[in-house]
C-alpha cells in the first residue's frame, strides 16, 4: 500500500468528499481525490477535475466511483471517513491484463458467492456453496444459477415490493462495508511473475 505524504493528506482532508465527480478544488470524489494525490505525490500541479487516474485498476477504480455515488451514504463526511483510507490502497494498482482478468473474476466471484446471498440470503443463500468462480466454465455455472434464482426471486418480487421500497440503512451500509473489503482485497492482489 503506498503511504501518501503528510502534505497530500492534508490536501485531500480540506476538500468535501461528494458524489459525481465535484469541481476540484472544494469538493472531488474519491477518484479525483486519487488523482489528486497521484498528481501531487509525483510534484505536480493541482489536476483538472476527473476521475480517471491512470496508476488505478480500471476494475477497482469503476467499484470505487459505484462507491462513492451511492446515493444511501447518510452524509459526504461518513463517505469521506470511509472512502479516503481506500485511495493510497488503489493507487498503483494499474497492472497487466492479467491481473486485471484475475481481479475480474474474483470480483465476478465475490458478486455471485458472498453479494447475492448476503443481501438476499434466502433467496440466493445457494450460491455461496457452489465452485469459486475463478474461468470462464466456473463463470458460466455460477452466473447459470444465479439467472435461475433471479428468475424465482423475480416472481416474488412483486411480494415484496412495498418492503424494497423503504430504504434499509443497515443493510445499505453493511453491502458497502463489504464492497470496500473487497476494494481491499483486489487491490492487495499482484501480479504473478
């Protein structure tokens, strides 16, 4: 994990963590506060507003932006106090195609064994039993079951509309306590020699 320099995290400690990208000087969100530190850890000037940042995973950093805009954060101080500890974890996590593909298919594995059956335990709680999903046969027998749950879950949706639509802060915060575990997770991951 690269440790950013005191100046940096104050730079980033003055800014309003928020959601979409920001106008850069008040406020950013996570990938341009990532940005930003790459920018000013390697000497230079202040970047323009963005959030591509080219020494973060493309994977990581969509997961990141999927994080910082979900619209059920309570305030942008509890996303900043979530989110800021990620960025020097993601920076630096550009690599080859093929760790990039491995991280997909964990991401593709945590999605299928650990998300669905979590947030929907009885009617996905099958999914954590079957095979990690690690190519694409794996990919296609998970993914296979998960459709075949979907399509069960579908028809008792409309059961359980009126419960969806009164928004769960505990279980919105603990899919997102999860999601930045497995930020960590993948951005720990290196490339094989």
């Amino acid at each position: 994990m690269l440790q950013l320099s005191p100046k940096t995290l104050e730079a980033l400690e003055r800014l309003v963590m928020c959601s979409g990208v920001g106008d850069g000087k008040a406020e950013a969100c996570m990938m341009h506060e990532a940005r930003i530190a790459e920018a000013l850890e390697a000497g230079h000037e202040w970047p323009t507003p963005g959030d591509q940042v080219p020494g973060v995973s493309s994977l990581l950093r969509g997961l990141c932006v999927e994080l910082n805009d979900d619209p059920s954060w309570p305030s942008d101080a509890e996303r900043a106090a979530a989110l800021r500890p990620l960025i020097p974890r993601v920076m630096g996590t550009a690599g080859p195609v093929e760790l990039e593909i491995r991280r997909t298919w964990r991401a593709l594995d945590w999605l299928v064994r650990e998300e669905l059956p979590a947030l929907l335990p009885k009617e996905m709680g099958e999914l954590k039993d079957i095979a990690p999903i690690v190519d694409d046969a794996t990919a296609a027998a998970g993914v296979a079951l998960a459709l075949d749950l979907a399509r069960a879950l579908a028809r008792a949706l409309a059961r359980a509309l009126a419960r969806a639509l009164d928004l769960d802060l505990e279980a919105a915060t603990a899919s997102r306590s999860r999601l930045r575990g497995l930020v960590c997770e993948l951005s720990d991951m290196q490339a094989v020699a």
